[in-house]
C-alpha cells in the first residue's frame, strides 16, 4: 500500500511538471514561433546560396591474374647462366594491387594532371583550365562572400631556392595545395571486395566537368597500371636488343675469322694449324648459341608484353549527369526549421527554469 501510494505521488508530481513545462511554452509561443521562422528564413538563405553539385560515376572490372614469373624468369636465369651471372635471388614482381587503385587516384601528380586539364564549362560556356574553373567557383562560395578570402602569407612559410630541389620533387604553392586538397575531397575512388569492381566517381558544379574528370580518372588509371605491367618487360626487350646486335656482331666476326682460316689453310698437316681451327669453330658455335638464344628471349619478350597488358572491362560509362547530387534543399530547410524550434523552446525553459519547480 504504501508503494503505490509513493508511485501515485512520483506521476502526479511529474504530470504537474509537465504540464508547467507546457503552460511556459504555450505562453511563450511567439517568441518561440518567430525564432522557428528566422531559422527558416536563415535555412532558406543558405539552402538558395548554396551551388549545385553534380556527380559522375564509371564503373570498371580489372583483369585479375597472377603474374608467371616462373617460365621466363628461369629462362633468363639460364641465358644470364651462359653469361656467368648468377640470378638466383631474382623473383617475379607482383602487379600493383586492386585495393591500391585509389590510392593512385588520390596521388599529387594525378591531381596536378586535372588542374592542368582544358575542361568544357557549362556554367561559363566555355573553356578553361580545371585550376581556373575551381578558383572561380570558391570565389563565389557563400563563406567567401561573407567573411572574404585572407590574402596573408602563410607565417610559417619559408623562402625555397629552387636551385636545391631534388630532381623529380614536386614544388607546390599555397594555392595550389589548396586547390589539390579540394579536388581530392571530389575525386575519388572505391573498391568492391567482393565483386572486385571499381567505381570512380567526380563531384562538381559542373555537370560536364564531373563527367570529363572521371573519364580521365578512368585512362589515366589504366595506363598507369598498364605502364607498371609491362615497364619491366620493356626495359628486358630493350635490354635484350642492345644484347641480340653484340651476339650478331660476335658471331659474324668469329663465323668471318673461320671462314678466312680455312681459306688460308686448305691442306691442314700441322696439330697446331688443326687446333686452331677447333678454337676458332668452338667460337662460332658459342657466338651462334648465345645469339639465337638471345633472339629467342627477345622474341618471347615482346609476346610476354601482349600477355601481361591488363584488360579493363567498363561496367558502367560516364555520363554527364541531368540532375544535381547535392545539396538537397528541403532536407536543409526542414532541419534548419526543427534546430529552431528546438534551440527556441530550450532558450525559454532555461529563462524559466525558476516557475518551473523541476530544477
């Protein structure tokens, strides 16, 4: 008995309480429904003030095989045998992995190549650097208009004398590390695990520019894997050609060196004149050995190339987009709207906290 009596007390403490918290809002309903509506008018502002986004998407399936290092990497080892080097450490070079693929897309020389790039605007009907297109469009952005653009130098800065930078180091300014940040905030690409495809995606203020940027992802990506495919067994062939010419050489020079030794000596008596001529047939047998097996090297080389260029099969092409990504407008105004309420009603119930009789 005594518990539900308790119990009956704890509700009907809380209902009055609520029902205080409802009678402090009711009356300060306006206040409250003004607040809404300027955070409204506030999301409406933003929501119109902020551009159109527009997203492009290809979809690729990269061919996946296993490199065979074994065949002709043993067979190099016996041809370099023939030479006395010793390969036997040597192993096969694996391709550069799928679940890489966007960490190429993400790198500053392919977003260098995008800033670099002539895009078609639609926006400004026209065409224009990639860099440009960019520094136009965060001229125009909604913070930039309201707060404007520091033009100070960075304090930390330092002086570089290009004369000691490294060959094949990127220098970068401000600007433009900027704008690299931006793009690869908009470009970008993800790896399907399961299904192993890969989908390359571009967001813009120009729908045109997204669908040209990913494209470009998408041959700049192929080539880029393509090049490391096949850039050891190119450097082989060339190797092997500048290899295939000194063979020729030795071999007609020993071949010419026999031929003129028999013609010199056709009546061979002399044990001395008989093992020359051994040395100098030994000689022609080696330089013809080394150099058609050098020839054949070569010739398997240049059809390892054709086997060992990757296929990538395109699911899902680029397109120009015919309606925006973002921002989504109503969802915006909708959330500024309910923030205002929200923040409104808190305002007034911490003004009247005292009336209230629940602090």
């Amino acid at each position: 008995m005594e518990t539900n009596k308790i119990q009956e007390n704890i509700d009907q403490e809380i209902t009055i309480d609520i029902s205080k918290i409802f009678k402090v809002i009711a009356k300060r309903k306006w206040a409250i429904l003004i607040a809404t509506i300027i955070s409204t008018v506030l999301g409406i502002f933003i929501a119109i003030n902020i551009p159109n986004e527009y997203s492009s998407q290809v979809q690729i399936l990269p061919e996946l095989s296993s490199k065979d290092g074994g065949g002709s990497l043993s067979s190099l080892k016996s041809l370099a045998g023939l030479a006395g080097v010793d390969l036997g450490g040597m192993s096969a070079t694996e391709a550069v992995r799928p679940d890489l693929y966007p960490n190429i897309l993400q790198s500053t020389p392919f977003m260098m190549g995008v800033m670099n790039m002539k895009v078609y605007s639609s926006k400004y009907k026209q065409k224009m650097l990639m860099s440009k297109f960019l520094e136009e469009n965060k001229k125009k952005e909604l913070a930039t208009r309201i707060f404007g653009e520091s033009d100070e130098k960075d304090k930390d800065a330092f002086v570089i004398n290009p004369s000691t930078i490294p060959l094949e180091t990127i220098r970068l300014d401000k600007k433009q590390d900027d704008l690299i940040k931006e793009l690869q905030k908009r470009v970008g690409a993800t790896l399907d695990k399961k299904t192993g495809v890969i989908s390359i995606s571009a967001k813009m203020q120009d729908p045109v520019i997204a669908a040209t940027i990913v494209r470009y992802a998408q041959d700049y990506l192929t080539k880029y894997v393509v090049n490391y495919r096949t850039e050891k067994t190119l450097k082989d062939i060339k190797f092997l050609g500048e290899r295939v010419e000194e063979a020729k050489r030795r071999y007609d020079n020993a071949l010419f060196a026999y031929s003129s030794y028999q013609d010199r000596n056709k009546a061979l008596f002399l044990n001395i004149a008989k093992d020359e001529g051994k040395k100098l047939q030994y000689e022609v047998d080696l330089s013809y050995n080394l150099y058609s097996e050098l020839v054949k090297q070569l010739e398997e080389s240049k059809i390892k190339i054709h086997r060992e260029t990757p296929i990538f099969k395109v699911l899902e092409p680029a397109q120009i987009p015919v309606k925006k990504s973002e921002p989504k407008r109503s969802v915006m105004v909708l959330g500024f709207a309910f923030l205002g309420l929200i923040l409104s009603i808190m305002v007034v119930l911490a003004r009247n906290y005292k009336s209230l009789g629940i602090f």
